[in-house]
C-alpha cells in the first residue's frame, strides 16, 4: 500500500500552493520541536525548496552557532539572524526552518510576517529534553540544569510563538504524521481565509 491519503490530498495541496502564492512557509518553536526535520518533510511533499536559517548563518559566517554565541554574544547573533531570514524569505516560496530565539526578535517577526505563514511546532516539556539531550553543544542549555533552563525559555517564549499563525502540536510521532497535520492546518488557514475574502468581496 503506499497512501493511505484521501483522494481530494492532492487538489488541496494545489489549492495551498495557490492561495500561499509568493509566499513562504517559516517553522517557528523551541529547540527540539522538530523545525527542520518537519519541515523537510512538509517542503519533499509540497515541492518546494527547504531551508534552515541556522545553516545558513552558518554557511555565511564560515562559524557554528556555539562559535558566534561565544565570541559575538546573542543580540550580535540575532542581529545576522534578522539578516540571513530576511535575504532568504526574499527568494520566493519556501519552507524555512528559524532557530528558537528568531521569532523573539520583533523585526524578525515583522520580516516573517510581511514575507510567509508562520507554524508555531508547539511541544512539551518531557519531548523537548529527550531531543535536545542529543545535541549538548546547544549554547542555550550550557548550564547544571538544562530542564530550568528549557522550561524558562518556554514561559519565556510560548505567549510570543503563540502569535504565530498555525499553531500544530508535535509529539512522539512519526514525521510523516506531524507534517500532514501541518499540511491541513495549513489548508484550513490558507483556503478557508482565501475563500472567506472571496465571498467577502462578492
């Protein structure tokens, strides 16, 4: 069997494409919410181009993100981050993974708003600390207790993720799942608004 999806998949996925326009898809949430990984998969199966910002920052800087935190300090890092998502939203239809902080920054969140449709990867606190336990380079969690750590940032960071405009639970699941909830949330956002401005305008 290879699809268990519904026959009118691909016709909304048409109708997403159409209504996101020039448009791009940006991931936003904490570190270990899954940005990169669900949106690689959400950009193989709408064709289009994938990005992570934190790649990019790092192909532009010829550093890690450990080595900019360390040697310029986080607002000269969000400052190039602003930057890098800016240059890569003008390219046109994408999907783009940001790093944690991105939406905190106003501008960035501006940028992001003129330029895509944000999806906030929403989790909690127990999948957040099995992921990241795998990455311990993160600059953020450099400290004896990470989990204080991981649960301030989200009290910190939660209400302004919230803003964002899909907002689609992650979890212990496969990929594949997590990307097709995203995908029909985008839908019903996209598609529904487009067809309530229609009969607006009628």
């Amino acid at each position: 069997m290879m699809s268990e999806a519904p026959e009118n998949t691909v016709p909304r996925q048409a109708e997403l494409l159409q209504q996101l326009g020039s448009r791009s898809i940006v991931f936003v949430g904490l570190m270990g919410a899954g940005k990169t990984a669900i949106g690689r998969r959400v950009a193989s199966v709408l064709h289009l181009p994938f990005t992570d910002s934190d790649h990019e920052i790092e192909s532009v800087s010829r550093m890690t993100i450990p080595e900019l935190f360390e040697r310029y300090g986080e607002p000269e890092f969000r400052a190039l981050e602003q930057r890098v998502i800016h240059r890569v939203l003008e390219g046109g239809p994408q999907v783009l993974s940001t790093g944690g902080g991105a939406f905190m920054n106003a501008q960035t969140q501006g940028i992001i708003a003129d330029h895509a449709v944000s999806v906030w990867l929403k989790a909690d606190i127990d999948t957040l600390m099995e992921r990241v336990g795998k990455k311990p380079t993160r600059p953020l969690l450099q400290n004896p207790d990470p989990r204080a750590v991981m649960e301030r940032l989200m009290a910190e960071r939660y209400p302004i993720y919230a803003k964002a405009d899909v907002t689609v639970p992650t979890r212990d699941e496969r990929k594949e799942i997590i990307a097709a909830e995203v995908i029909e949330e985008l839908v019903t956002y996209l598609c529904g608004q487009g067809h309530a401005a229609t009969e607006n305008a009628q």
